[in-house]
C-alpha cells in the first residue's frame, strides 16, 4: 500500500507541477522554496545544526498556525529548553509562522510525503517530538519518525464527514498510518467516531475539545491597542466577507449595492482567502461599478482617502496579512467565507469572539460542530443564496440590538466550550514524560 501511495504522489507531484509554476508567477512564493519542499534549503540546515532533538510543530497554513501557536507557548512554560522548530504545507503559512512563533530556531515548508526525504530530514533533526494540527496525516513522515521511535502526536484532530468517505478508498493505508500515532488528541466524540472507521485504535484516542475555541477567547481577552484600520473606517458600518473564494465577492458586491441605497454608510471589505486572488477581485469590483480600494494603499487617513475610500461606492480589499481579525472587531456584520460555494468554510471563531452578528453558507463540512453549534445556540445566521444574504443583512442592519443579542448568544457558546488547550497541554506533557521516564526509548538512535 506504500508503494502505491508513494508512486500516486509522484504522479501527483507531476500533475501539479504546471499549476505549482502558474501560481508562481501569481505571487504565491512557491518558487522560492522549492528546495525546502526536498528537504535541503537553508532553513532545514539551520534547523538540523542547531534543534537536533527538538519539539516538531506543524499546521498546513495561516489558521492552522494560529491554532497552534497557544500550544506551543503552553509546551514551551513546561519545557522552555528543547528547541522548537515548526514546519507548514503553504508558504503563507510560513510567513505566518514568523510572525507568530519567534522563538523557534527554523521554520521551514514540509517536504513532500517521500520516503527517501523524510527518512533524511527525521534522521538529522531527530526531534525529540512530532506535533501535528488538526488534519495533517502525511504516512510517511509518520513512519519515519515511529521507526526512530519518535511520538507523534495529532492535536485538536477533525475529520470531516466528506473527509471520512474519501479517505475509506484508502482505509488500509490510513489504518496502518494510526499504528504509527502515538496519541491522537481530537475535538470531540463524533470526530473520535470518524477516527475509528478509518482504523485508529481506541486507546490511541483522547476527546480533547477544541483548543481553537481557547485561542480566540485568549486573543479576545487580551488588551488591544487602537488598530491602525479604526481611523480609516471610522464612522463607517462595516460589512466585512472575511476568507472569500471565487464566486462570493460577486454575491457580496451584488448585496452592498442594493444595501447602498437605503445604508450609505455602509462600507464593504472583501478578505480573499488566498493573497495571489487580489487581482481577480479588484476586476470583480470594478465589474461591479464600485471603486476598489486596496488596504496596501491606505497607510494612513490622507492616503485612504487619495485612495478613493470615501468614494461613494468604494469597497475595501484586503491586501495585507494578519488584520482580518482586527477588522471582524471593527465590524457591524461578519460573514465567513468558503461556504456560500462548496469549499468546506473557513474560521468562524474570529467574530463570534467578538460577539458579532454572523453568516456564513451552507457548506460548513470542515467545521461542522462549530457551525452546528452556534446554530443550536442561535448565535449565527446560515444563509444559502443571494436573496437569503441581502435579507439577512439588511436586518442586521435594520435592527442592531437583536444583531448584537446574536452575536452575544455566539459568545456565550464558546465560553461553555472552553478549557481545551488545558486538557492537550497535559497530555502532551504526559507524552513527553513518559519519553523521558522510558530508558528503552532512545529517540534518534
């Protein structure tokens, strides 16, 4: 089954190869650490000079990262001496990664799924660990770091029920995948279920809740200074389409137009999911007879407005990294996109922290529990199509002190579901020590 899977990933790699060079030449980066992606480039040197017997962190990307950066502050109070470096699938992530986790000796892009690969960059890192987020399942980069008797651990695991039914093609492979997991620490009972049909063992399974739920309230709670976006906006009510992908900006500029005429304070701002997407936005708003206003442009009150930000129909693009939370706080009314077309959602956390009136669509099959139950606890808007988005908006709008008793409700369910990160910190604790206590575990050898 390996060597099947190891041959479908060369001929995936080759498939992808055109699309990996068109996003190059978009901006994406990916050219640039094309050598990581093999395992060699400077910061997997880095990383196997100087963090030898390490804690390895990885996430795929920007959430992901931000996910895990909590856990690795809580490991890093209870182990402040082993080293860490921290590995993403997508360079974005990466970029984030640096702003997020200072203290790691190397960041650096996961090398592909290769045996060969792997087998040479666990056996010079010879991380003391192998922390994993959320859906990363790479089989052999697993094995390689069970045969050097590596733990490795999967923390705030999810599978989706779209996930489940893909990955039983394959449930051989995953099963034997699970044998080379030392714990898997997951969101909760019904993602535990999926685990199991796909072959992972009961005892390799611990509920831990979900810990991105602790990191929103923990972001939420801390003090923020006045965001360099508040002068800008000011005045202004704020319609904000966070995590956006083709086909949605067109829906929400449809939507701001018709809202326009009865709220023409209204600003709308698009957050594309993907960076390299800017320009096919800026052509969706012109299309749509409004005035795009790139965030890059607006460094300051003067330059927003030489910008065009007060132009009566302008739309603000967010162009930069790191500011869509602090615009979900700015907001009147959130939507989160992925779901009006069949993505899977995004991060619905970041405004319900805030308390904010928020939609999203219905393909939420990558966070089922969080949408279903913030619909439960009445704290969210699920929408379907056009007509459905501008009427439910337009009532947020209408009426702000029941939009804010929604987004009141979302709170109020995440603070019930808190006390996650709490739970994984201790049991990555106790998997570390037990490394520590075992004098048959040798890791690297």
């Amino acid at each position: 089954m390996y060597i099947l899977y190891t041959v479908l990933l060369i001929l995936l790699g080759c498939a992808m190869l055109p699309r990996l060079l068109w996003r190059s030449l978009q901006g994406a980066g990916y050219h640039r650490d094309l050598l990581e992606r093999f395992g060699y480039g400077s910061a997997l040197r880095t990383a196997m000079q100087q963090a030898q017997g390490c804690l390895w962190f990885h996430a795929a990307s920007v959430g992901e990262i931000q996910g895990l950066q909590p856990v690795i502050a809580s490991l890093r109070e209870r182990f402040p001496t082993l080293p860490v470096v921290c590995s993403t699938f997508t360079p974005t992530g990466k970029m984030m990664a640096h702003r997020l986790i200072p203290e790691a000796t190397s960041i650096f892009l996961l090398p592909f799924d290769l045996p060969w690969t792997m087998r040479r960059v666990v056996q010079r890192l010879r991380p003391r660990a192998v922390i994993v987020q959320e859906t990363e399942l790479w089989p052999h980069w697993f094995r390689a770091a069970a045969r050097r008797q590596v733990p490795v651990v999967l923390v705030n695991g999810r599978l989706s029920p779209r996930s489940v039914r893909r990955y039983m093609w394959i449930r051989r492979l995953m099963q034997r995948l699970f044998t080379d997991v030392t714990l898997l620490l997951v969101q909760s009972q019904e993602v535990a279920q999926r685990f199991r049909r796909l072959g992972a063992a009961a005892h390799r399974l611990q509920i831990a809740g979900n810990t991105n739920i602790d990191r929103a309230l923990l972001a939420a709670e801390q003090v923020r200074p006045a965001h360099a976006l508040e002068p800008l906006v000011r005045g202004r009510r704020l319609l904000v389409a966070g995590s956006t992908h083709e086909g949605e900006e067109t829906i929400f500029l449809e939507v701001y137009q018709r809202l326009r005429l009865h709220y023409p304070d209204l600003l709308l701002v698009l957050a594309p999911r993907h960076m390299e997407r800017i320009d096919a936005v800026v052509r969706h708003v012109q299309a749509a007879h409004c005035q795009p206003v790139r965030r890059s442009m607006c460094a300051s009150t003067e330059a927003a407005s030489r910008a065009g930000l007060e132009h009566d129909h302008a739309v603000l693009i967010l162009d930069t990294l790191g500011e869509l939370a602090a615009l979900y706080q700015l907001c009147t009314v959130a939507f989160v996109g992925g779901s009006l077309v069949p993505i899977g959602g995004h991060n619905i956390l970041e405004p319900a922290v805030f308390a904010k009136p928020l939609l999203f669509g219905p393909y939420m099959h990558h966070f089922p529990e969080i949408a279903q139950m913030l619909c439960k606890a009445d704290g969210a808007v699920q929408v379907h199509n056009v007509e459905e988005t501008y009427t439910q908006v337009e009532k947020m709008l209408q009426y702000p002190d029941d939009a804010a008793a929604l987004g009141r409700r979302a709170f109020q369910a995440l603070q019930a579901n808190r006390g996650a990160l709490v739970t994984t910190r201790d049991a990555l604790v106790a998997v570390l020590q037990r490394d520590v206590d075992d004098p048959a575990r040798t890791v690297g050898v």
